[in-house]
C-alpha cells in the first residue's frame, strides 16, 4: 500500500482549527498551559480573542470550557489526555455530559505518547471511562486525512465529543484503492483501510499503522489477505460494520492504544458475542501491568502493537 508519513495529527488539528476559526468567531479554544504541547501557539496568536488559558487545572479547563459552550459558543477544551480524563472525569461526566454542553474535549500526548515519563503520564483509561459516560461521542483518529474531517465535523456536534491524538507523525492517509477510497470518513462509522479475504484487523487511532505494516508482512511473506478497519469511532460503534465483517466467521484481531480492559476490544468483543457470533477473537493492547517506559515506538514494540509484533501474532495464532 502507498502512503506517505507527514505530521503529527495534532499539527493537522491546530491547522483545521486556525482554517474553521478564521470564518466562525464562535470558536473557543480552552488551554491547561497546554499551548505549546497541543500546537496551538500560532492559534493564540492568530486569534488572542478566541483562546482562554487557565494554567495547570484541568478541573477548571472543563468547567470553563462548559460556561463557554453554554453560551452558544464552540468550546475546544485542550489538555493531556491523562489528566483530562482523569483529573476532570467528574467535571465531563457533570458539566458536560449530565447537562448536555456540546464541549469537544481534545486529549492531547495520548496512550503512550508520553512514554517515557512513565505511567503517570500514559493515559490508558480515557476510552473505558467515557465509554461508561452516557452522552459523549469517543474519536481518534488514524491519520491526517481522519483528524482534519474529525475535527470539522466535531465543530458542527451539538452533543460532547471527546478527540485523542498522540505526537508521533502519521500518514496523510492510510486508504488503499483496495478501500472505500480516502473520502469516506464519518463520526460513527467504521472507515475501511483494504479488504483481505483472510482475516480482519479493526484498530484505532495510531494503533492502525503498524496493522497496515503488518498485513504488507502477512501478504508479501506468507500470502495472508486481511482486511484493515479504522474504527475511529469508539462510541458509538458502527455495530452494522462489525456484524458485516463477523459474518464470514473468520479471525478478528482487535489493536489499540488503551488498556485491553474496557476499551475497542471489549467493546468489540461483547457485540459480537451477544449477537451469536463466534469467530476467533484476540484483543492486541496494553495489559493489566506496570507499563514500561520508553518511546511510543520502544513500547509499541515490547507489547506487539508493531509490524512484527502484530504479524508474528497472527502466524503464531494461526498455527495454533
């Protein structure tokens, strides 16, 4: 597959948010001194009357960003996803969720971004507790292509929306002629990256890459075809897609930046299971550990969420 590494979601995100912000003054970004790690010192400059910056309180982020919302106004709340959906869950789940404000909550230096600064600074969680939140919309994005539409269409969202994005360059985008093509993207619905014959990879924001890589792998050396989905939405799921896919009861591996507790795999796995089907099924994710430091490239690596990791996965399952 042809697909070229270009930039950082976040610089695709702070690039949109400038474009929509230049024709609609209702557009509010919210900051934890999360300026210059959310790439938005140019926003800040460009626009001095659209950016708050209420310093390292990220209780105070959403609660302001709330106030703003409930003014008619577009709130873009931006912090490290860590502590946004930690420090701040009950802010989200009552300022925002409970009362109905349309914040888009956008959780910067996601998973594992912050690898090296150890646990403190993963955010491993953000998906299983905003699952559990009714009344929030669940997004991360793969590639360029998917931030820039995810964040257009999050402006227009008259409900909560939560939008994860980690630091690492990725590509302008991952669809294939084998896809639906690169203008397919919608919140709620399952972006399909190639269609294989063999066995199905559904991940999730940059966990969808090293998929790609892998099925080249898989492909190539040991002609294995797998379908690629971007399932970008992680609530609400798109259920018609993923039943679709089950129906030929082959292989269905699910891969993520989260947890393998509460997140796309589970979530994945209990549709499937209460709706009869019964594929082989494995969720790729972190386990239930202390997880290592390193980059988020050295940690993709130790826990198979890589190329070699993914392909050595399915071969060994295989087998089995």
């Amino acid at each position: 597959m042809d697909y070229t590494i270009n930039k950082a979601n976040l610089e695709v995100f702070s690039e949109t948010l400038q474009f929509l912000a230049e024709q609609d003054k209702d557009i509010y970004v919210i900051t934890s001194d999360s300026r210059g790690s959310g790439k938005l010192v140019s926003y800040g400059q460009r626009f001095p009357e659209q950016i708050v910056e209420v310093g390292i309180a990220e209780q105070n982020l959403v609660g302001v960003a709330t106030g703003i919302a409930s003014m008619g106004k577009k709130a873009f709340a931006v912090s490290p996803a860590c502590f946004l959906t930690a420090r701040a869950l009950e802010q989200i789940k009552n300022d925002v969720c409970y009362s109905d404000n349309p914040v888009k909550l956008i959780g910067i230096s996601a998973g594992v971004s912050y690898g090296a600064l150890g646990s403190t600074h993963h955010s491993l969680h953000d998906y299983a507790v905003l699952r559990a939140i009714n009344n929030i919309t669940i997004v991360a994005p793969a590639d360029n292509y998917e931030t820039e539409q995810a964040i257009r269409q999050a402006a227009t969202m008259t409900s909560p929306v939560y939008i994860r994005f980690g630091k690492k360059n990725m590509p302008d985008s991952l669809s294939g002629a084998s896809g639906n093509g690169k203008h397919d993207f919608k919140v709620g619905r399952g972006r399909i990256i190639q269609e294989g014959t063999d066995l199905t990879f559904i991940a999730t924001g940059e966990a969808v890459l090293p998929c790609v890589q892998a099925a080249e792998v898989l492909a190539n050396e040991h002609g294995i075809n797998c379908t690629i989905v971007s399932m970008h939405t992680i609530k609400p799921l798109d259920n018609t897609l993923i039943m679709e896919i089950a129906a030929n009861g082959k292989p269905i591996i699910t891969v993520e930046e989260h947890s393998i507790y509460g997140g796309l795999g589970e979530a994945i796995g209990s549709l499937l299971l209460q709706n009869g089907f019964r594929n082989p099924f494995k969720i790729v994710g972190l386990p239930d550990d202390h997880t290592v430091s390193g980059s988020q490239v050295e940690i993709f690596e130790h826990y198979g969420i890589s190329k070699k990791g993914l392909s050595d996965t399915v071969l060994t399952w295989i087998k089995k």
